[in-house]
C-alpha cells in the first residue's frame, strides 16, 4: 500500500493543482461526511458567515439608534 501523502501528491499533480489545495480538500470533505471533528462542515461555515454578517448589521442598525436625536411624541 502506497503512503497517503505520495498518493495525495501523485494525485495533486495528475489534477493540475498544488497538494496542499487537494489535502484541504479533503480535510473539508471527511468534516462535511461528519468523520473530522477538528474544522466545521461547508453547512457551518456558510452559516457562521450568515451570522456575522447578520451581527454585523444589527451593530450598525444599534449604532444609528443610539446616535439618533429622540423627538417626543405628538400623544
């Protein structure tokens, strides 16, 4: 049985792409198949991304609010 990294390295070039990019590859497809614990799944990271984005919009939208003059009520 041929080592891992040679066959990783074989395959690399085969494909046209730097091994280090096939290994992340395959990092990330073993933690999408749930057999990596070490790195979020595709479906995590998109939706951690979401969440910042999402946070970061909130803090913008708090930072108006606190800086907004108050005007009193016509009531």
């Amino acid at each position: 049985m041929t080592d891992p990294k040679t066959q990783i390295k074989k395959l690399a070039v085969d494909l046209g792409v730097r091994p280090e990019a096939l290994r992340g590859w395959i990092r990330q497809a073993e933690a999408d198949a749930g057999e990596r614990d070490d790195r979020l799944t595709t479906d995590e990271r998109a939706e951690l991304v979401a969440l910042r984005k999402e946070n970061a919009q909130l803090k913008r939208a708090n930072d108006v609010l606190r800086t907004a003059p108050v005007f009193p009520r016509p009531w």
